[in-house]
C-alpha cells in the first residue's frame, strides 16, 4: 500500500458511518474506492477489519483494535504537522464545519475572505443547516450550537450569549394591538417553532426575578426552521422570540418590532463543539480563535 495514512482515514470513515456507501459520499470517493482500500488495508495487516452484510458493516475483534490505534495515530500525526506549520502560509488543510444559517449568513460569510487571505492554504467544508448534525459520525471538525448540548463526549468551548428579542411586525400589530403585559398575550398569537413535526407546540419564554418562566399561547403556524420562523413572524402570522443575530437589519428598518422588552427570555450560550482529542490540529486552532473574534464583534453592540 502506498499511501497507509489515507487508507487509515478511509477506514475510520467507514466505521464511524457504518457504510462503504455514505464514508465515500462523505470523502468525495466512490463506494467501489473505499471498498477496495479497505480490503487492501486487510491485507496488508494480515487481518480481517470488518464484518460486511448487505446492510451494514461492523467492527471484528481484530478491526476494533486497529480502528482505536488508527485514531491514536492520526492524533500524533495532526500533531506532528502542526510543529511545522507555526506561519500562516504553512498551515493547510481542510476544516468541516456545521452551523446555524443565521450565523453563517451574518457572522461568518462577510468575514470569511479575511480568514481565507490570513490563511489561503486552508479549504472550508461547510454545512449550514437547522439539523442536528452528529459530529463524529459525519466527520465534522467542528460545529457551532445554540442552546443547550448536553453531554456528547465532545469538548465544548462557551464562544458568546445572543441576546433575544420579543418580536413582531406593524401588520400583526395593526390586526391585534400592541401588547404591554403578559396578560395581553391571551389574545395574541404565537408563531411555533419545533425541531420535528408532530412535537408539542412551542411555548413564550421569560425571565422573572431571575427565574426562567413559560407561557402558552395559541397560534396557527408551525415550523422546522429558521428561515421559516422569521418569514412567518414577517408576513404577519405571529409573535416569535430569535436571536438578535439575523433580525438586526428588520429591527433597523422597521419591519420587525420589538416588543414586551421587559419580559425577554434568557440570552442562548453559543458553543464551539469537537471531539475530545488530546491535540487539534493548528487550522481548527486559528478557526476557532478567529471565529470567537468575529462573533464577540458581531455581538458587541448588545452587550
């Protein structure tokens, strides 16, 4: 075998997806491609990796042993490399990275060709979606999250709060008033948001007395995503509560208003995400540096 490292890696890929089909789809190789390098990786190691059925693939004795040396390996190797990458132009590579639509929009996208000029080696993979992504099984370098985590067994660096608005536009607000306390919202209507379909419907959140507080409200409009939420809120159908990140221009110009300012919700912690490695490799560093910078600035103003 000639190249071991990569085959390696292919390997990994295998195992983390549970599938010949999707590793390729996930490197950008055929399933043929990776079949064959696996195999090769057998015997060359004079051993059998992998139990293959016609729907999966799982680890034998032997394939369990290499897949947690392999990990061990390249862990020293990014490690390696990263000694002799301590200039900008030296350091190279591909980051995969997962987050919101709203913070790529706003946060990452305007500031990206600065990064790519500090460090034009560097080649981003980028996934920007509402889903839930799983970081180790897609290969992710990173992911950044809103809200709560949880514990994953992944390493979780606290980047920033994003302040929340209360938040509807003059046409809802010509329909059903302008609301000045809780009570009021009796006769108002929500805009709800839920990750799956078929989930219990969203509900107001606030804050008082330091204590986080809830509040059911009717409405007529369920969504999935982002994009939606703040459509349906600008088209009139409802209150929502987002993040300042993305409202900004509409609360500039007058098509949203923020409203109940003295019964918001609790700022959302945004997390930086990556599997529990003894060693990062130095462009997920410099990402991860650069990108807290950039969003602190972007957030300065409601600080």
């Amino acid at each position: 075998m000639q190249d071991k490292l990569q085959a390696l890696q292919i390997f990994i890929r295998v195992v983390q997806l549970g599938s010949f089909t999707r590793a390729g789809a996930s490197l950008g190789l055929s399933k043929t491609h990776v079949s064959n390098v696996v195999q090769q990786l057998e015997q060359h190691l004079n051993c059998r990796l992998l139990h293959r059925t016609t729907r999966s693939v799982s680890l034998t004795p032997d394939g369990q042993l290499c897949y947690d040396r392999s990990l061990l390996l390249l862990d020293e190797y990014h490690e390696l490399e990263s000694l002799f990458q301590q200039q900008t132009q030296q350091i190279s590579g591909v980051l995969r990275l997962d987050m919101s639509t709203g913070i790529t929009r706003y946060v990452l996208m305007p500031n990206l060709p600065d990064f790519l000029q500090q460090y034009p080696n560097i080649k981003l993979e980028l996934s920007s979606t509402d889903r839930k992504v799983d970081l180790v099984a897609e290969g992710f370098d990173c992911v950044i999250r809103v809200g709560s985590v949880g514990d994953e067994g992944l390493v979780a660096r606290r980047l920033a709060e994003l302040p929340m608005r209360n938040l509807a536009s003059p046409a809802y607000i010509a329909r059903f008033g302008m609301p000045q306390t809780l009570a009021d919202l009796s006769q108002h209507q929500l805009v709800h948001y839920v990750s799956v379909l078929g989930q219990h419907n969203s509900v107001l959140e606030y804050t008082e007395h330091g204590l986080h507080k809830t509040l059911a409200m009717k409405g007529v409009v369920t969504v999935n995503n982002a994009d939606a939420y703040k459509a349906a809120c600008l088209a009139g159908l409802g209150i929502i509560q987002a993040p300042v990140i993305g409202v900004t221009e509409h609360l500039n110009d007058g098509t949203l208003l923020d409203i109940l300012s003295q019964h918001r919700c609790a700022p959302m912690p945004v997390w930086l995400l990556y599997p529990h490695r003894r060693h990062i490799s130095r462009r997920l560093q410099v990402f991860m540096s650069w990108f807290e910078q950039q969003l602190q600035h972007y957030l300065q103003p409601y600080s």
